[in-house]
C-alpha cells in the first residue's frame, strides 16, 4: 500500500492535470480517502469546464428495443431470447419504430438509442433501411445507436469489412456509436461474462476504426459482475491508450451490474461506495475523455446526484422507454422536472443538452422550469406487454 503522504501528492498532481499511472489509479481507487478522491475529481472538473463549471447536464432519449433475439447468450443479460425461442423472441416492425420516433420528437426527446439483439439474420442491410427511413421522417433526432459488438456481428452477417459496415449505416443515418456492448474489457472477466462476445481488444479496435472513419462514440463500464479493482483500472487504460490515438471517445459512463434474471448467479453488485469511487478515478484517470456520465438508472437519484460531486457532469437521459437493465432489475425512474431540482440542490444549475453536449435549454431561472411532467423515465417492462406506468405517456401502452 502507498503511504498516506504519497497518496495525497498522487492526488495534488493529478487535480492539477498531471497525468497518473495505472497503478497510481488502482492505488488510488483502493486506498485514498473517498472525500480527498471526490475533491481532486471536482477540481478536474472545475479546470476543465471553466466558465460553465455550475451546469451539470441531462438528456432527453428513447431506447428503442428493435429486436430482444439474440446468438450471444451474456450471462449478465436478463434482456435476450435465443433465436429458436419463438415463445419469447420477438421483432418490432419499421411502422412501430417510427411511431416509436415520433412520439420522441412529440415529448421534446432529441436522441434515440437503436437497441437489441444480435439477430442471426439482420446484416448491414436491415440497418441501412431502418436508419435512413428514421432520418427520412425525422431529420432532427440523433441516432446514437449500437456499438461494436453488433458492428462485428452485422458486417459478419453481410459478409463485408467492418469499415464498410460503418461506412455504410453511416451513410445511412447513423451520428455516433455508443458504448454498447463494451461490459469488462480485459479477457478474463470478459470470457466469464460474455463468452461468446468479441475481445476486448477487438471492440477497441473497431471503435478505434469507427473513429478514423469519423463516427465518434462513448465508452461505458459494467461493473459488479466479480471482476478485480485491476481490472476495473485495466479496462480504464485500454479505453485511455485508444483515446490518445483518436479523441473519438466523448464520454465515459460506468454503470453498476443488475442481478435480476439473469444466468450470473453468486454475484453481487457492485457497492455505491465502489461506484462514486470509479466516478473519481475515471476523472483523475481519463485526462483525455471530456466527459464523465452518473448513472442514477442503476444506483438510485441520490447516488446520481452524489456523482456531481464526484467529478461527473452529467447525468444521462431521462430515457422515455427502456427495457434492458431494467429486465435484470433497475427500478430508478424519473421525470424532466426531478432530475432539473436533483441537479439543482446538488448546487448546479441545471441544462438540456444534445447528444455533442452542446446546451440547448439552460434551467438558470426556477421560475422559467417546465411544469409538464410528461417527460418521464419509462423503467418497467410495461413497455412490451401493453400495459402502461404513466397515464400520460400513452406512446408507451402499446407494442
């Protein structure tokens, strides 16, 4: 273990902007104290959004859940069906995606996440149709979809290159990559939680290709499924060598395991002490990602809210539908005006902002907030058997 004084130099450096070693990070993750770790995270933050340090920012978006079959059979996801379970399996028509759009825009959402399985049928093609029809009907909403997992499995499926993949569903209508699909980077957690899944250095070499062929992304973390401290630091530095490469990476988000329904079984979750600690590291850690993401989804509005304080600068979206972490059992929900005032009495003021981060409606006067509700968090599976968790959010009571 680091001597305390050590510690605390390792913190004064990197809240200075020095850059730390991957040991320095798992040293730091296992023994700096949490308040001294949350306060060199906020004073990374603070330098690197200088001017607009008091805005934390939040998302208007919809997952839109096109297909739940699915070869890959992770062990953490309570979400799939295999292909020949026709009982469970199923399949959203275009008609449906687009109503699906539609009642999007009507609620102010700027963003959908296109999310599902990996169809053993649906290549480059069956993208290339739903991306440029959703583009054709709503040119305003961002398609900030898929990751490299389902690039590896669509150019498979077609038989074409992973860059003509890209290539074309970016052509197609596709703005960015997200984090999809990343979990565990380093093999052995991965091998144990997702077997049948690229290496992690293969999702990093096809986000690394995304990059060059000028479609940025995020990065993402699942943590709790019984990986080690090192490999959670591990994974940051794969995520950081590539970043330095390419700067495609806008945003890190870590997000916590759900142990719900799923074949993972002995596993516990990761703790919310863990998690504010990873938020910190991340910070201090990924000198070159600029921004760091809360997720209250998976830990509760009150950790979400504690991550401000943690280094993060954002917190996600107020996701109008989804139906994957929460089939393994995330509960969280919230609407617009709750994550406006949990933002708010975090000390920040709070703002709407677009998929590139740019501010679109900046919350400085309480009497200037929304007083509509309806933009509200959909987190059940109400989503997909008819039923409804809102009575105004009507778009959700229907398949």
């Amino acid at each position: 273990m680091t001597e305390k004084a050590d510690l605390q130099s390792v913190l004064d450096r990197a809240a200075a902007g020095g850059r730390i070693t991957p040991e320095e990070a798992l040293d730091l993750y296992r023994h700096a104290p949490l308040h001294a770790l949350g306060a060199a995270a906020d004073a990374v933050r603070r330098r690197k959004y200088a001017g607009t340090e008091h805005i934390a920012t939040y998302i208007i978006e919809r997952n839109i859940n096109y297909t739940n079959v699915c070869v890959t059979a992770c062990k953490f996801c309570a979400f799939y069906a295999a292909p020949k379970d026709t009982a469970k399996g199923w399949t959203r028509d275009l008609d449906d995606i687009l109503r699906r759009c539609a009642e999007t825009v009507e609620l102010g959402g700027t963003q959908i996440m296109f999310q599902g399985g990996h169809h053993p049928d649906y290549g480059v093609e069956y993208y290339e149709k739903h991306f440029s029809a959703i583009k054709k009907e709503f040119p305003q909403l961002v398609i900030h979809s898929l990751g490299a997992s389902e690039v590896e499995h669509m150019a498979r499926i077609s038989g074409v290159s992973v860059e003509e993949a890209i290539t074309r569903i970016h052509a197609a209508g596709l703005d960015s990559f997200a984090g999809a699909g990343a979990e565990l980077l380093p093999e052995r957690p991965r091998k144990a939680i997702a077997p049948l899944k690229e290496s992690g250095e293969r999702w990093l070499e096809i986000m690394e290709t995304a990059h060059r062929l000028g479609v940025e992304s995020t990065s993402t973390m699942l943590m709790g499924t019984g990986e080690t401290n090192a490999e959670r630091i591990e994974h940051l530095r794969m995520i950081r060598d590539v970043q330095d490469r390419t700067g495609g990476f806008r945003a890190f988000i870590p997000y916590t395991y759900q142990p719900e329904n799923n074949h993972l079984k002995g596993r516990t979750q990761a703790t919310l002490f863990e998690y504010l600690r990873m938020i910190a590291i991340a910070r201090l850690f990924l000198d070159n990602v600029m921004h760091i993401q809360g997720s209250w989804l998976t830990t509760g509005k009150e950790v979400g809210q504690l991550t401000l304080h943690y280094g993060a600068d954002d917190l996600g979206s107020i996701m109008l539908e989804e139906n994957v972490v929460s089939s393994a059992g995330a509960k969280h929900r919230s609407n617009r005006m709750e994550i406006i005032e949990l933002i708010r009495s975090a000390g920040r003021v709070p703002a709407q902002r677009s998929t590139t981060y740019e501010h679109l409606v900046v919350h400085d006067d309480p009497a200037n907030d929304p007083v509509d509700d309806r933009v509200m968090s959909h987190i059940s599976s109400t989503a997909l058997d008819g039923g409804t968790a809102h009575p105004e959010l009507k778009l959700l009571a229907s398949n």
